[in-house]
C-alpha cells in the first residue's frame, strides 16, 4: 500500500503579481538598475541626504542622477523633503519592507513540499 504524501502548499502569491501599481513591484523595478541601487545604498548608510552630496559621492552626471532619484520616488523607495533649494531624501521602509516581504516569502517557498518531491 502506497504511503501517503504529503499535499504542497500552494505558491507564494505576492500582491505585485496580481495587483498592478503595487508598490512590491514598482520598487523591484525600481530596484533594477545599477545606479538606482547605489543611489538606495547611500541614502539608506547616511540618509536622509541632499541630492548635492549624492552628485559628489557618485559617477553619474548631475542629470544622471536626478533622473534616477525620480524614478526611485515614484516608486515609493524614497520620500523626499524641500528645504529651500535643496531635496533631501529617505527611505521609505514600508516600500521597502514589502519588497523585502516578497523575497521573504520565496525564500520560504523553497523550503515547503515540492510536487517534484512525489516523483
């Protein structure tokens, strides 16, 4: 008599794949470009910074780098405050956190029941 197997749980079903404009997805896409991820590294290690600091710090052109910070606003990765002329920007940690969630949940994933396993 066959043992019986184990049922797999179902596969992680984050919101970014059925929710369009989640903010899983728009900061997974935001998060795709080298630039971009640098630009999250030192915000996040000595934020909130001013856009002039980030122009200094970085190679990348002054428009390079405004045009990239736009993108990861979007995003919702980073909140940004005016002080007269200068930005100033911030991580936003729930944007993060969900996109952070996601690749939890993946992780996880691997480690329950596999169809395969019953092969």
């Amino acid at each position: 008599m066959p043992s019986a197997q184990p049922t797999p749980l179902p596969m992680v079903q984050p919101p970014a794949i059925t929710l369009p404009g989640d903010t899983t997805l728009e900061v997974l896409r935001a998060l795709a470009h080298p630039l971009r991820l640098e630009l999250v590294a030192h915000v996040a290690a000595r934020g909130p910074l001013c856009s002039c600091h980030l122009e200094a710090d970085i190679d990348a052109s002054q428009p390079q780098i405004s045009k990239h910070l736009g993108v990861l606003h979007r995003a919702g990765l980073l909140e940004r405050r005016r002080e007269g002329r200068w930005v100033y920007f911030s991580i936003n940690e729930e944007a993060l956190d969900a996109a952070g969630g996601f690749v939890e949940e993946l992780k996880a994933s691997m480690h329950r029941p596999h169809l395969a396993d019953r092969c």
